[in-house]
C-alpha cells in the first residue's frame, strides 16, 4: 500500500484523516509541524504529503517550497489542505508546486477520491514496500532493487536478512516480538521456532558489524528486537 504522510497541527483532524487513509487502503503517519515532515522524511519518503496550509512556525506554503527545491524530495507529490477558499489561495499553492488543493470542510469519498487521481497522474502508485528507500543514519536500503549500504559501503544479505532488516525498518523505534518477525518474515504457517529469528538476527548483525554498523539493532530483553 503507498505511504502517506498528514502534515495536520489539529490532533482530532489528524486522525480523522488517518483513519479516512486507512480505511481507502493507504498506509499513513501523521505530523503536527513542518520539522517533524522533514524527520520523518529522513527514515522513509513516502508517496504523497497531505499538508494543511496554516501550520506552527512555518506555514504549509513555505514547506511545500522546501520540498521543491530539495532534489531529493522534489518528486513527491504534496496535495494542500485549507480552509481559506478564495482563488489567489488556490493559486498560490499551485503556483507554489502543489499537485492539488482541497478546501475544509471535505468529504471521505472526496479526499480519497483526489488522491487516487493525484498518485495515478505522477505515477506514484507503487507500494512503499515495493519501490522506496529507507535511510537510517549511514544506512540505506533499497527496496526495490534489494540492496542494502551502510556508509557507502554495500553489504551482502541473504534473501531472509534483507527481509528482516527491512521489516525492522519500516518499523524504526518500535519493539517488535519474535513471534511477530517469525509472522511476518517467515510466513504464518511457518513451523519454526523464534530461535530461528535469533540466529537470522546474530548473521544480520555480524554482517552490520564488518560494514562499520555495530549498534543499530538493539535486543529487547524477553520480548524481540528493535531497530534505532
């Protein structure tokens, strides 16, 4: 499913369009300001931003110009949320690089609707597992080619530490159980045990370690691992 990102400063709108996203298919994560886009966008680029205009600090017009002129975000298409429905509004955000804009109060169907039509159009439908790179510190991976960097430097994964490194990834800062990655590595009618996601860990991280990484998988005692 593609990644999108709500950049909402009202909590209850937030999740009001999260569970919208949610609910039409899309995987989200939301931010309340500006700075927190540009960190979340350091782990994974997603497929679209939604950004409400009146933000704190900077507005949403002066992230959206951010966003286009840094080469590596230039691409993502940014769909402005507003309340203000006069036509210079609307123009200025498009003028500013938006690919679409929405006047609140909306609907549902509306806003999905739009989105879909946004994500067709800069054929950006490919799902976030399928087609983004993640970076976390010196780390890269590449989902789409399966390659994984640390530094620059390439390290060689077999098929099951790429997909354990990369669910780990996807899911950074998080505690996630060793029947959980069993579940969801392996498949759920794998009959092994979590001892199998041990010895997958104690490889992936040896290979890590020789690529200059030594302290980015973390145990977490009793329960699993997380990536940080």
């Amino acid at each position: 499913m593609a990644l999108i990102y709500c950049v909402e400063d009202d909590g209850g709108i937030r999740e009001l369009i999260s569970c919208a996203l949610s609910s039409g298919g899309y995987q989200v994560k939301g931010f309340g300001n500006g700075d927190e886009l540009f960190d979340g966008m350091k782990s994974v680029i997603p497929q679209l931003v939604l950004m409400d205009v009146m933000l704190p600090g900077d507005d949403g017009i002066t992230i959206l110009k951010k966003l286009k002129t840094n080469s590596a975000y230039s691409n993502i298409p940014v769909i402005m949320l507003t309340a203000k429905s006069s036509e210079i509004d609307k123009v200025t955000g498009l003028e500013a690089g938006a690919d679409d804009y929405i006047t609140k109060p909306f609907g549902v169907m509306e806003l999905l609707s739009r989105i879909k039509a946004v994500l067709r159009r800069t054929g950006n439908t490919l799902s976030t597992e399928s087609s983004s790179e993640i970076c976390i510190r010196e780390l890269k991976i590449d989902i789409q080619k399966r390659t994984v960097y640390w530094n620059g430097n390439e390290v060689v994964l077999t098929f099951k530490e790429f997909e354990l490194l990369s669910f780990l990834a996807k899911h950074q800062n998080n505690a996630i159980s060793r029947s959980q990655l069993l579940d969801k590595v392996w498949g759920f009618h794998y009959e092994g045990e979590t001892r199998t996601v041990d010895v997958h860990i104690k490889t992936l991280r040896q290979k890590l370690e020789a690529a200059g990484c030594t302290d980015l998988i973390q145990t977490v005692r009793g329960y699993g691992y997380k990536l940080s």
